[in-house]
C-alpha cells in the first residue's frame, strides 16, 4: 500500500512558511492507529500546548518529530524542508539517516524521565552534543553550555553527576543540554509529571524564560492546564489520535465548543 | 607412602616457569581475541539485516552449546581436510578465542540491553551518531555490569588452557604430562600445576572485583 505522494509540497514556500508542518500524517503500531491523517502546523516562535486524555497519541507527535518514531503516513516539514522523506526526481521518497540527522539538528526535546547521560556530569552532558556532533572545540563548547546553564540557575552544580541531582535540578541541565544544540525548535513531553509539585516551578520558569527571551518555536505536552493556559499561544486538545479542537487557550479553557473538550476539562478540574 | 621429592620439584621449577609463560600467553591471547570477537558478534546482531542477526545468534548458539574441547579438535584436525593447516598454537587460540568470544558477547548483550531506551533517544535527540551513541553513551555504561562476567571468564579461559595441551600446545598440563611419562612420577607435576593454577587465579579474581568496583567508581554510577 503506497501513498500517491504527487499531493505533498516538495519544500514549503511563501511568506508565512511554518516551522514545523504535520501534513495528513499517520501513525500504527500494528492495527492501532494512534495518529489518524494528522494536519498540524506551528509557526516560527510559537509556542502551541497539547492536552488530552492518556494515550490520545500527544507523546506521539513529539516523538514523531524527533524521529525516535517512523510515521506510516503523510509528510513532516521542518523549516520548508520535509524531515520524513527528500526529494528524488520530482518527488518525495521517504528520507535516508543522512537527511534525517541533517534536519534533526534543528529539533531539540525534553523527556519526562530527563534521560541525563548518568556517567557524565551536568556539564559534560550538555557539551556531548556540542563537541561530538556540532564540532566545536572544548572551549567554545563550555563557555556555551556555562551560559545555558547559568540561565537554567544550575551554574554551581556543573561538576555534579545527574544521580547527585534532584528531579528537578535533573530537568533544569536536560534543558540546559538540548538548547546547547541551539535547536529552532524544542519539544517538552511532560516533563514536569515526573518532578515533585513544590520543584515543578523551578522547571516551569525555565520555560517561562525561554517563551520570553527567545525565539524558539515550542511544542509542549502537559497536564498542568493553569501553566498551559499562562504560556501558551495555541492549545490543542487531542482526543483519539488527532486534534477534537484547538485555540487560543482564553478560547479553549473559557469556551470550548466541543462536548469531548468540556467533559476533559472538567475532569481535570475536579481532579485538582 | 609414596614421599614427596622436594629435588624434584626444584629441578623441574624452570621447565614449570616457562610452560606457565606459555599458559599466561594462551589465556592472555585467546582473551584479547574474545574480547574483540564478542564485540563483533554482539554488534553484528544489532543491525538492521535480519538475515545477519539470524546467522550470527545460531553460530553464537552453536559455539555455546558445544564442547571447547570438541571445537579444538576441529580447528586442529577438520581444518587441514578444508585446506586450513594450523599450528597447534594458532589452532588452539583460535578455538579459545572464538569459544570465549561467543560467552562474552553475551555479556556484553545483557550490559547492552541494561541500558534505558531514554539514553538511546536522549542520545538521537542531540543527534549523536550510531558510532559515537555506542562509544560515548552506551558501552560506558554497558560496561560496569558487564565487566563482572568479563572477569569471570578471564579466570575461565586461563582454567581451560589445559584443553590445548591436546592438540600440544607446551603449556602447563602438557609439560607435567611430558615430565610424568619421563620420570613416572605423577605426584609433583600435578601438583605443582595445581599449585600454579591457584597462586595465579586467586589473585586474579581479587584484582579482577577491584577492578570492578573501580570501574563503578569511575564511572560515576556508584552513589
Ligand atoms: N511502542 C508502542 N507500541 C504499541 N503501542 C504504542 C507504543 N507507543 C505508544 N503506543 C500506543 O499509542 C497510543 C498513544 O500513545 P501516546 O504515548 O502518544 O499517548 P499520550 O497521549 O502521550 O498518553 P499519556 O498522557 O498517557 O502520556 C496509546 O494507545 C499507546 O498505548
Ligand atoms: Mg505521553
């Protein structure tokens, strides 16, 4: 069963190109389909939240992204460029590794476990990538992941390996690590839900800052609505393997329209 | 009573010394090609070629359910029928390479597999290459619980040495044999082999969990 691809873009032009474009993509694990022809497109600098119910498919996406998962159907475009497949005579074929790690390096993510390099320590974690796959010498590499970690408050503790660390010290230096790949895009898969509540602001004004001070384009799956509501520019509310509604989040929060939205909402609500 | 003849023991001590050198070789050597064997084998099978993996776990099957005793002989004397003519020393490391090989890639597969697949994607998610995810991010800590079966299998290739004095690799079974058949004493040679065997092995395991232990250290996974 082949896609007739001739419908897909082979790059995105325009004025108003987005950063990243979800284009009728599908994702099965065998007879289950998790992502059912997901459209989704967000634009450079935006920051767009994911809610929904457990296994709705909202790791799914960021990991699509990331590519730490295939996807059985339609095209992922990153800045223009397809991430999923490249251009071979007139049209597009799905991508070799080489193309993948070429457009990978604009993507950046943060798990909700952390996944810090255990071995290494908060600085040698977040100078791996610069030095290994970024080239840059040690030098530069330090004096770049010093800086993110300072930013990230976690400068004093650059010498510490992640088991010395607090859940939410850990987060801080994951973050620290994937900005130092100077990504255009950073995924944040829960990465609060694993942090005890009264260090989940140390993490959430992390983000906060970077919403503020740079000009990255953010995608964020989480279960705190209030923070959800506070940062983002879009929400999108997934049910089933694709997108029941999206909006601002004034509009979603304070006036869903959809039945499956409000009964979600209010489930949160009275959980909390 | 049979007595115990001290002259003995100090007349055959220089021909021992040099059939231990030779022990010490056939461990050391065989180990070195194990080492890098079971990397080879334990890599081949995490490919994306199905057929490879297939091929490569039935052969390490293959060596792990046979005698090493067996798979010496057919180096030594199968071999020269296919054409492949060996020295009883070369015969002999390859077949204790290659033994040992398969049992340490199966160490170093469950110090793979003990790795989280959040280290793997934390690795893709900054982009690291296959080759340096491996090097820099999964054997390093692949290593720590693999480097205790390592060490046990280093003292389990030095104990099987004796397997090669079949084929006549000179080392310390095969010279307290040869001593015995000249002399018809059996007592002192066998000893003395026994005796080898255990001054060498005994600090060896010691050194070996020291070694572990540091290992663990270094790495900094002990809290
Ligand atoms: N490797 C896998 N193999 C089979 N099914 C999978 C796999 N990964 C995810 N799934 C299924 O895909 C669906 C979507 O999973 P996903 O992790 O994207 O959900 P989610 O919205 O992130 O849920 P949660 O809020 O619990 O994290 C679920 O039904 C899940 O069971
Ligand atoms: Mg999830």
């Amino acid at each position: 069963m082949t896609e007739d691809m001739s419908r897909y873009p082979l790059r995105l032009e325009g004025d108003d190109v987005p950063m990243v474009r979800f284009q009728n993509v599908t994702k099965r694990y065998g007879p289950l389909v998790v992502l059912d022809q997901l459209d989704l497109d967000v634009s450079p600098g935006e920051m767009v939240t994911i809610i929904g119910p457990s296994g709705s498919g909202k790791t799914t996406v960021l990991r699509m992204l990331m590519t730490l998962e295939t996807i059985n159907g339609g095209v992922i475009y990153v800045d223009g460029e397809p991430l999923t497949h490249v251009e071979r005579n007139g049209q597009l074929v799905p991508a070799n590794s080489k193309h993948v790690r070429r457009i990978r390096t604009k993507i950046g993510m943060c798990f909700q476990h952390f996944n810090l390099f255990p071995h290494m320590t908060a600085l040698g974690n977040c100078m791996e990538g610069p030095v290994q796959v970024l080239g840059l010498s040690r030098r530069e590499a330090e004096e770049r992941s010093l800086e993110l970690l300072d930013m990230v408050g976690m400068a004093e503790k650059r010498d510490e390996h992640p088991s010395r660390l607090s859940g939410g010290q850990q987060q801080r230096v994951a973050i620290a690590r994937a900005l130092a790949m100077r990504p255009k895009v950073m995924l944040f898969d829960e990465v609060t839900s694993a942090l005890d509540p009264e260090v989940i602001s140390e993490v959430t004004n992390v983000i906060r800052h970077l919403v503020g001070a740079h000009h990255l384009t953010m995608l964020m799956v989480t279960h705190q609505m209030g923070f959800a509501k506070e940062i983002s520019d879009r929400v999108c509310f997934f049910y089933n393997g694709a997108i029941e509604e999206q909006g601002t989040p004034t509009k979603l929060f304070e006036n869903p329209e959809r039945e499956r939205t409000k009964q979600f909402l209010n489930a949160v609500l009275d959980a909390n | 009573m049979i007595e115990w003849r001290w002259h003995l023991v100090w007349e055959l001590a220089p021909r021992f010394t040099d059939a231990a050198g030779k022990t010490l070789l056939a461990a050391g050597g065989g180990y070195a090609i194990a080492v890098i064997l079971g990397l080879v084998l334990v890599l081949a099978q995490r490919t994306r070629f199905r057929s490879l993996t297939f091929a490569v776990r039935e052969f390490v099957e293959l060596i792990r359910s046979t005698p090493l005793l067996l798979q010496v002989f057919f180096v030594f004397y199968v071999g020269p029928q296919f054409g492949l003519v060996l020295s009883p020393w070369t015969a002999g490391l390859i077949a204790i390479g290659v033994h040992y090989g398969a049992y340490l890639s199966e160490v170093y597969r469950g110090g793979i597999e003990s790795v989280p697949a959040g280290q793997w994607e934390a690795a893709k998610a900054i982009n690291l290459s296959a080759a340096k995810t491996y090097r820099r991010i999964v054997i390093p800590q692949a290593l720590p619980p693999a480097v205790s079966g390592m060490g046990n299998y280093l003292v389990g290739i030095f104990k099987d040495t004796p397997m090669l004095s079949v084929i006549g690799v000179t080392e310390l079974m095969h010279t307290a044999t040869a001593v015995g058949a000249e002399s018809y004493r059996y007592l002192e040679p066998y000893t003395m082999v026994g005796a080898i065997f255990l001054a060498i092995s005994l600090p060896a395991a010691y050194l070996i969990s020291r070694f572990e232990k540091w290992v663990r250290r270094t790495l900094g996974m002990l809290k």
